[in-house]
C-alpha cells in the first residue's frame, strides 16, 4: 500500500464499488478501504432498473448480466385478497425497465472484484480508526498501524458510517424508528401463478403499518422480513419467542404469504435490525464526502436503498475528479442539491406508505393510468427524472392521486 493517494474510498459495497471505478476511468489515483472479507451478508437485494445505467457506465454490467441473478421486471402488492402490480416497462421515464434480484453476498464481490479487475486497488479486512483532515488533505489511520494520505475522502461505509461518527455528523431521521426481522429461505413454492420476476411487498391484514418483503432468488430460495413498529413486532404476547418465530408469526398472518410460503425450509437464522432510519447534518465537508448509506437511509419498503448510493456515487465521481484536479466545484449545487431531489422524491412515497395514501393509491380500483406510469418511473429508481411531476412536486401529485384514488 502506498502512503499518497488523490482519493481514499471507505468501504466496498456497491457505491465504493462504482465510485472507485468511475474515479480510476477519470485518472485518479485512489484505494479503497473495505473493513470486512467478501463475500458477506448483507440485506437489500432488489435492484431497481436504473440502476443498470450506473452499472454499464461503471462497466459492471456485462459480469452482473451474464452472473445468472434472478431477472426483475417489476414489484407487486398483496393485501388480504387484494393483489397490484407494477411493470417497470411500462412507466413514463425512458431507460431500463428491468434489472435483477441479487444475493448480495455475490452481487457486492461481483462487482468490486470487476474494480479491482479495472486496476482499482482495494483492501480488505482493514478498519479505518480515524480522519484527520488539514490544509493540505486527510489522514487516515488504519488498524494495522498504517497511516495513508489522501486529497479527499469519499465515505462509503454504508451501515459502518464512519465519518460521520468520527465527524460528529448523525442527526435524527424524520421518519418514525422501525424494526425488522429478517432472512433467507428455501422457499419451495409451488404456486403456479406466482411471479417470480417481481418482489412482492405485502401489507398485514390487520396492521397497515407493518408489511413483508418477498425477493425471489434464481436458485430457488427468498429473502423475507417483516417491518413495524417495535411495539407490534415485540408485543407482550410475542416477547419471549425467539426471532425465527416471531417472523413466522407474522408472515402466516398474511393471506398470499402463508399460501405462497407452507413449504418453506426455514433453514437460515433470523436476523434483526432496529431503528435503521439514518440522517447526517450535512452530505460533504472540506476535502470529504458521504456516499449512500453513509450519509441517509430511508425505508427498505421500494429498495431505494441501492438505487440511491450508486447515484450518489456517480454524482460524487464527477465532483471529485475534478476537485483532486484542481477544479472549482460547488458540492452544494452539484452534488447536494441533486443528489436530495431523487431522495426526497423517494421519501414522499415511503412517508406516504406509511401514512396509508400511497397504499390507498397502490390499492384503488379507481386507478389513474398515466399517474400510475409516473409512479412506475419513480419505483424503477427514476428518482432524479424531472421532467415528471410525481419527482419534482412529488407531495402535491401523491396528494391528488390519492384523492382520486377515494373518489
């Protein structure tokens, strides 16, 4: 390892991954810090289609193509009897209507080991302990007694968020704290009409609140979770059972779920995640930026999640390049501002699912198609489209639809 780098990227995950590409095509000189072994577990499997943009401009895309993931056209909705769907190739954005469901242990190795390929150079199993930034750039000490130089810092430590940690940068989300429970399965299902080229989002019979992710894989398993309030999740009546059966609980209390899933091999443990909602006082700083997870989580509920750091990290690879460059570059405009467009259109909707209107609109037999093809655009990830008002005046259009939606 070098001592001097133009750019130091934390983490490997899928933004690390894309950024640190785009910056080697652009000739900057930069390593990637990665504080775990791939591959690894980690949750978020549903790509959205515009994802495959920032995938074939990274120069990912052939290898995640040719990897055999499970082929995505569209998400669909349950609730009781009731079932939606939307195709992804049928929304008013231009661009990719499909993408894949991925095992992320495989898609994240995947895609930085084509980094690495590319000639970027990464390390893992290597912890960065702290920052420090001056006039002339940052140091970055590491937990193997190593300290690297760097121009700027790009954080794409996603869950880890370690410069905001270290910066004193978390904030409280606006949105109300929610836990999930969570894992993979071998599903076993039988049904002849279920589609397998969608995820499925169910909302509980009972609770709106609370509702379940289904992401079929290609080898014949799913990712399954259920989220809520901790105070229904944990209920009294349910507080001593084990994680495993308290997803179970809720997921046979779901109509299509318990049809879909009765010969399921529950062979993987549950998993559990509390308060994941995340939020930073600001996105960049003199000589460092932050990168997806790193800087805002929202909701698993559209798998915006993704979508939202390769974006950020293509975003950011512009504004870096130039700036290790000598160049002027506003952040704020740039970056920033950009960047919160798409994720304050995706939070219009995952507030709006929580307030029940956007569920109201997904449910409605009184639908508006072209207002549906809009939304079509947003959950394919067409989050910074703005030529369409459900992006740019996302909370007047989701208000009108759903008051159309009543009529």
């Amino acid at each position: 390892m070098d001592s001097n780098y133009d750019v130091v990227v934390i983490g490997a995950g899928p933004s690390g991954s894309v950024c640190s590409a785009l910056l080697h095509k652009a000739g900057v000189k930069c390593v990637v810090i990665e504080k775990e072994e791939f591959p690894r577990f980690v949750i978020g499997e549903s790509l959205l289609p515009y994802c495959n943009h920032i995938l074939e401009e990274a120069g990912f895309f052939e290898a995640v193509k040719t990897h055999g993931f499970q082929y995505k056209n569209g998400a669909a909705f349950s609730w009781g009897n009731e079932y939606r769907y939307f195709d992804f190739c049928d929304k008013s954005s231009k661009g990719w209507g499909t993408t894949y469901q991925v095992q992320r242990a495989d898609f994240d190795k995947l895609l930085i080991d084509e980094a690495i390929k590319q000639g970027v150079e990464v390390h893992f199993k290597t912890t960065v302990e702290n920052v420090e930034f001056s006039e002339n750039g940052a140091k970055i000490s590491l937990d193997n007694g190593k300290t690297i130089n760097a121009k700027f810092v790009i954080d794409a430590s996603g869950y880890g968020r370690v410069l905001p940690r270290i910066l004193d940068l978390e904030t409280p989300s606006c949105l109300v704290p929610r836990k999930a429970y969570f894992t993979h399965i071998q599903d076993n299902i039988t049904e002849i009409l279920y589609d397998r080229k969608k995820i499925l989002i169910t909302t509980h019979p009972v609770h709106r609140g609370v509702w379940f992710w289904l992401i079929p894989f290609s080898n014949g398993r799913c990712s399954v979770g259920v989220v809520g309030s901790a105070e229904i999740l944990d209920a009294r009546t349910l507080a001593d059972l084990p994680n495993d059966e308290k997803l179970k609980h809720f997921v046979y209390e779901a109509p299509m779920l318990k049809r879909l899933l009765n010969n399921t091999a529950w062979d993987t443990p549950v998993r559990t995640i509390n308060s994941y909602s995340k939020d930073v006082k600001k996105l960049y700083g003199d000589k460092f930026i932050l990168l997806g997870n790193a800087s805002e989580f929202l909701d698993p509920v559209f798998s915006s999640g993704v979508t939202i750091a390769m974006h950020s990290a293509k975003l950011a690879s512009q504004c870096v390049s130039k700036i290790v460059k000598g160049q002027n570059v506003n952040l704020e405009e740039e970056y920033a501002k950009p960047l919160m467009g798409g994720i304050n259109a995706f939070r219009t909707y995952v507030q709006g699912w929580y307030e029940e209107t956007f569920q109201d609109v997904i449910y409605t037999k009184n639908e508006n198609f072209d207002a549906k093809r809009q939304i079509c655009s947003i959950l394919a990830g067409y989050a910074w489209d703005t030529s369409n008002n459900f992006v740019t005046r996302s909370d007047e259009a989701l208000a009108a639809v759903a008051k159309y939606a009543k009529m």
